[in-house]
C-alpha cells in the first residue's frame, strides 16, 4: 500500500471507494420505491460488528448503510453474484415492519419486488 492509499483510508467516513464523491442517504428517503443496488460492500462498527453500506443507481450522488436485515442478505450472496449485481443490479424494495414478536419497527428489503409489493 502506497503512503497515499494509506493516508486516504484513515480519512474519516470515507472507507469504500464508492463513497468519494457521495453524501450518506437516510434509509427513509429510499421507503416505499424500487430501486436498483449497484454496489455494496461492508464495514466494521466499534463492536467490530459488520454493516452493509450500499449505493442505488437511482440516486449517483448518495450511499446508504444497511441494517441488520439488509446487512444479513448481502452478506449470503457469493462473490459471483456480487458480480453480477455490479454489472446488471439488484432490484430492491425497502419498507417498515412491525416485527411480530417485539413489535418494534424496522426496514424490511424485498429482492425484485412486483407491483403487488408496492405501498398503496
């Protein structure tokens, strides 16, 4: 690693290449609407716990951290397909839930959703 690729990871919220050049979205801005995941990769939390963070080709200029369920997802996917989500993209529908044991509200993603899957 060049001293420059060195300096450049301790850069403070920059650890992917796909995130130069782009603001961190909020998951509530992307609710409710297909999207098309183009990239993704993971990142470490000071539990040293790992998390998705995501870029949409819908919106250029934005990256988005994932949860734990779009984080469990992306994970289960190989390398191959990674690939192949980077060349042809991963339609993707995020929306709220309610858990049915906790009650608690959190992000659910459907993988190529149909129009059925769409809020009303």
């Amino acid at each position: 690693m060049s001293l420059r690729e060195k300096a450049e990871s301790m850069n403070a919220g920059v650890k992917v290449d796909f995130m130069k050049g782009r603001e961190s979205g909020k998951t509530a801005e992307i609710l409710g609407k297909k999207y098309t995941i183009k990239d993704y990769d993971f990142l470490k939390d000071d539990k040293d716990e790992e998390y998705a963070v995501f870029i949409l080709d819908e919106i250029k200029d934005k990256f988005f951290f994932g949860g734990s369920v779009i984080t469990k997802n992306l994970k289960a996917f190989t390398d191959e397909e990674k690939a192949e989500i980077k060349e042809k993209g991963l339609p993707v529908l995020f929306r709220e839930q309610k858990s049915k044991t906790t009650k608690r509200t959190y992000t659910a993603v459907i993988f190529f959703p149909t129009e059925d899957d769409l809020p009303f």
